[in-house]
C-alpha cells in the first residue's frame, strides 16, 4: 500500500457560492456572458440579437488553440488505441434520468430540455458519457475484442450559472473504455490525459479517491448521514434535502458554510471493502511509476450517479505549485453504467471528460504561445486585371503544393505587406496592371527586401528553386 494513502489531504475549497435559483441580475444580463469577448455597444436605434446568457462564439484569434488541443488529443487517442465516435446532441431525457441520476444538479436544475413534435421528452445533452453506454449497448460492442475504447470531442449543455469557465454551452473531450475492471485502465487513461495536457504546455496534479462499490458505501452513507445530523443548522437547505435523498451529495456542495463542515466528515476509504481498497492501491502504484503527480482527497466523490470505485478530477497547478479556481476535467470507474441501460450485468467501464473552454483559458493564462503553421508564400495583386489573373496564378501555386496565402479582398497593397509580415512569409508575389501587361510577377524577399521581376509563366519553377535555397539557409523552417 502507497503511504501516501495515510495522509489524506484535508485542505479546504475556496469556497464557491452557489444559489438556489440561477437567475441573473439585470445588470448582468446585459453583459456580455463572457468577460473575454465583451459586447461592442451598437449604435443607438439599431438592434441586433445578442448571445443567449452562458452562450460564446469561439472567435478566429482563439481557434489556434483549439487546433492545438484537437490535434495532440488526437495523436494521444491513436497512441493509446481509443477510436473516434460522435453521439448526437438531442437525446432521450431518459438517458440521462436513468444514468446521471435524477437527484443531480445536471438533471434537477439544469437539463436544456423539451417535448419535440412526436411528443418525446427529449434534451440536448450535459455530457456524453451516457450517451458512450447507449452507443456501446445500442451497437452490439460488447461483442468485439474487450476493452472498447472510445474518444469524442463535442458541445454539451447545461443551465448553470454562468462564471468564468463555466457556460451553458461548453466542449468536452472524453476518453471511455469499456469491458475491463483492471486498475491499469483506470491508470492508463489518467496518465494518457496527464500526459495530453504536459505536451501542450499544462502541468497537472491529480486528485484521487476511491469511492467503493454501491454495498461498501452502504455503512459509509449511515455514518455520514449521523455526521450531518448534528451539523444540520450550518447546512444549507439544498443540503438538508440531500441529507435526506443521498448523503454522498453533500460532500460535493460548494456553498461555504457546508466546505466548512465537510472538512471533518468521516472519510470513505476508511470504509473501503478490501477489494476495492486493493484496486485503489494498484492504480496508485501505476502512477507512481508514471511520475504522474496525485494528491488523495478523501472527499471527493463527484457529482454523478454512476460512478463506483475510482473518481478523479484534474487541476492545473502554476510555477508555485497552487491549483486554480476550476477542474480541468473528472472521471472515473462506472461499473454499473451499462447495466443501469439494460446492458450486459456487470459490464465495467471507465472514463474521463475534459473541459475544452478551461483547458484554452488555461493555455492563455499561462501564455503559452501557440506557434502557427508555416507559410512561404503571399500573394499580393492590385486592380481588376491583376485579380482575375491572379486567381489563377494562386490555383497554380495552391496544385504545386507550395503554401500560399492571398489577400483578394484586401484594398492597398501596404494593407496586403503587412499581412504578409504577420504570417512571416519568405517572399511576397505583386502582381499590378503593369505586370499583367507585361506578363510578368513581382518577387519580393521579405527578409532583404529585395525585388526582382520574373516571367509569370514561369513562377512556379522559379519560386520552387527560390524557397529550396531560402529554406536551405533557414534552418528553423
Ligand atoms: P463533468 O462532466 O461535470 O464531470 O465535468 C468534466 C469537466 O467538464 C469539468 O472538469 C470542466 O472542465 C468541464 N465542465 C463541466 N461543466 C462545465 C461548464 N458549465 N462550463 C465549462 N466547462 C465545464
């Protein structure tokens, strides 16, 4: 056993305050819902439909670090053998009432949810892994080599109230394999992820717990029930009533009064059957041998139904070691999920969802500096002529494979240079009505400034020799 089991961590949230009803203040209402995109003031008498409350767009300047996130998640899936899946937005309501748990925040206070024409209960999904069971159930996958490991990236949807990182709209990418009970899956996909978010700059810790199976948490829930009973007056009242549905719930409350009485709850791996204290530990000692850093936090339970044993959350950690204000992600075993869907008896599974919009808040915060792909080549063109030769010119150039970049409904040609600068390509083509004349192209080297003419019907050639000795000099390219 990990010593490290032996000194849980008792340190206390800051505290969150939550309220009953999410209901904004006018005020608020007006702003826009997301402090980094703030709303430019229309003119007076003009209205334009503003962003539903908790809604973003994801603007062109922020999409780099998206790619940067899609592209290492998905070399981390092919590394790790999970395949790509995507569910639908719209699911049953039943999904999610049978699998997150009726009693939850996600399905009592914050289901996007309504009847559609044929009369179904229908809802826009707050998280996937459900619909991963469904998917895994529906297409008969329990037949195929066991683990079937999944990923997906998509938006879910939640009416929570808003905050920095948190929206009503939000992305995840999950990771679920299914069909196996060993803790090396379980090790697995948190190194995997460990690992993901180190490559693209994120230092993590994890926090771990193990929550037991539904029998070994039996005498754990009398006992923290007896523990809330005598703190009932510092509670607050959602908590009262999870006090009497599912004392487990209670653990997971942010509101200050009950971060404060949870500090000296009892902890549930002391009540831990032995087996799933054993599979605890051996996870433990996978990620020992990872190097991957993990904090125990006997609290910690998550907010979902269907988890059983393993829960984890990841959080970034800066220079000084600090954790921020949000998870980045959470997972965990569901032993019991594809049952609970009319599955397989006892069909075990485990997963991890990441929150896309914190990981990029995150990856700005800390200013890693996403370094865009390469171009060598602007295309720059003045006038009517030189535009419609000029569409033909780039085809040539875009079917040679040389990477090109064109400005055509960019007015001057200063305007035209100066996006030439930003992307730091190695020569600038001018095409003007004189050259269209004359049949020939402008070539400019960006890094000298030097400018010679050269007959277009033969710039392919010509650029290729020229980017073959630029790029020979240039050894960063
Ligand atoms: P959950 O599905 O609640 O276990 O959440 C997994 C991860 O998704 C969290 O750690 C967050 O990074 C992200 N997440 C959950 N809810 C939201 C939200 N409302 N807005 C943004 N990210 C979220």
């Amino acid at each position: 056993m990990p010593n490290k089991i032996k000194a849980p961590v008792k340190k206390i949230e800051k505290p969150i305050k939550v309220e009953e009803k999410i209901e904004e203040p006018e005020e608020l209402k007006k702003k826009s819902s997301d402090p980094e995109q703030p709303v430019v003031p229309l003119p007076k008498g003009r209205k334009t439909p503003e962003l539903l409350r908790g809604f973003r767009d994801i603007l062109p300047d922020e999409q780099i670090y998206w790619e940067i996130l899609r592209e290492a998640t998905k070399s981390m899936a092919e590394t790790y053998s999970f395949d790509r899946i995507d569910f639908p937005i719209l699911e049953k309501e039943e999904l999610f009432i049978r699998t997150v748990g009726k009693q939850t925040d996600i399905v009592e206070k914050e289901i996007y949810g309504f009847e559609d024409k044929g009369g179904d209960k229908v809802v826009m999904r707050p998280e996937m892994t459900a619909s991963a069971a469904r998917a895994y159930i529906n297409h008969g996958m329990l037949n195929l080599p066991q683990p079937v490991k999944f990923f997906y990236e998509g938006p879910n949807f939640r009416y929570d109230r808003p905050q920095a990182g948190r929206y009503r709209q939000f992305y995840q990418i999950g990771f679920e394999a299914f069909g196996s009970s060993e803790p090396i899956i379980d090790a697995q996909i948190i190194v995997m992820v460990y690992n993901l978010l180190k490559t693209i700059g994120l230092e993590t810790n994890i926090r771990m717990n193990s929550i037991g199976t539904q029998d070994s948490r039996q005498a754990y829930k009398t006992e923290l029930a007896s523990y809330y009973r005598t703190k009932k007056n510092q509670i607050c009242e959602d908590c009262k009533r999870r006090l009497l549905k599912n004392p487990m719930r209670l653990l997971d409350c942010k509101v200050e009064g009950c971060v404060a009485v949870k500090a000296d709850a009892p902890q549930i791996l002391d009540w831990l059957d032995e087996e799933s204290k054993n599979h605890f530990m051996r996870i433990l000692e996978f990620l020992d041998e990872a190097g991957v850093p993990y904090t125990l936090d006997p609290h910690l339970v998550r907010g979902l139904d269907y988890y059983n044993r393993t829960v984890f959350e990841i959080w970034t950690v800066n220079d000084e070691g600090e954790r921020a204000q949000n998870a980045i992600g959470g997972g965990g075993r569901y032993d019991g999920l594809v049952e609970l869907l009319g599955g397989r008896e006892g069909t075990p599974g485990c997963g991890v969802a990441l929150g896309m919009e914190r990981i990029v808040l995150a990856l700005k915060e800390l200013k890693v500096q996403p370094t865009a792909k390469k171009v060598d080549v602007f295309f720059a063109q003045l006038g009517d002529s030189a535009r419609r030769v000029g569409l033909k010119v780039f085809e040539d150039f875009r079917q040679s494979g040389i990477s090109v970049r064109e400005a055509f409904g960019k007015g001057s040609l200063k305007t035209q240079l100066e996006l030439a600068n930003k992307l730091g390509v190695l020569f600038t083509l001018i095409l003007g009505q004189k050259e269209v004349l004359d049949g020939t192209i402008i070539v400019r080297d960006m890094e000298s400034g030097a400018q010679e003419i050269v007959d277009a019907s033969k710039i392919i050639q010509i650029m290729k020799k020229k980017l073959e000795i630029a790029k020979g000099l240039d050894t960063k390219r």
